[in-house]
C-alpha cells in the first residue's frame, strides 16, 4: 500500500526558507507524478508545485522563482525548497502522487510564516 509522509514544517520570518520532504514507501510507479499542495482553512486546497512524470515541473504562479521542487528516486523522497517566504505562504502542505486511479495523499505539514 502506497504511503507518503511529509517532514520539515515549522515556524519562519519573512523572508527565511524552509525545505520540506515527502518520503514515499509502498507501490508507488516510478514516473508517477509527485505535487506539493497547500491548504488554508476555509479555502480550497491548492497545488503549489510538481514535477510530472519523466521531470517536467509546474509551479503556481504565486511561488514561482521562489520555490523549487526536486525529486530524489534513489530515496524515493520529494523535497520542496521554499525561499523568500511571506506571510501568505502559511498552510499545512501536503505531498500527493496517485497509483492508478487512486489519490494517495500525505498527512500535511504545517508551515508558518510569522514575525
């Protein structure tokens, strides 16, 4: 069974980093995509960035030049490097790939940015 668990979370001023990671176990495929979302109460979970298949990265464009997705297939860990934090990146993180037609999605991270 496909499990993902997110570590590195935790409080940062503006402008500090953070680098969260999503290590994987189970039967995940090993192109899979792997995506970092992020989720604010009261409002819709958003996806933040992913590397797709054979490597291809998205980034919203909220965290773009400030973020950066990276994948480790020996360690079958996904990390997300996040400089230059503001305020409004505060959420709980959460890492997804899916197997099959199946969502597998980790238990969140939270991250606060806060002076």
């Amino acid at each position: 069974q496909a499990r993902l668990e997110e570590a590195g979370g935790g409080l940062v001023q503006p402008g500090g980093s953070l680098r969260l990671s999503c290590a994987a176990s189970g039967v995940i495929p090993r192109f899979s995509t792997m995506a970092w979302y992020r989720q604010v109460p009261g409002k819709q979970r958003e996806l933040v960035a992913a590397i797709i298949g054979g490597g291809d990265l998205r980034y919203a464009d909220s965290v773009k030049g400030r973020f950066t997705i990276s994948r480790d297939r020996v360690k079958n860990t996904v990390y997300l490097q996040m400089n230059s934090l503001k305020p409004e990146d505060t959420a709980v993180y959460y890492c997804k790939t899916n197997v099959g037609p199946n969502d597998v999605w980790g238990q969140g991270t939270q991250v606060t940015v806060s002076s």
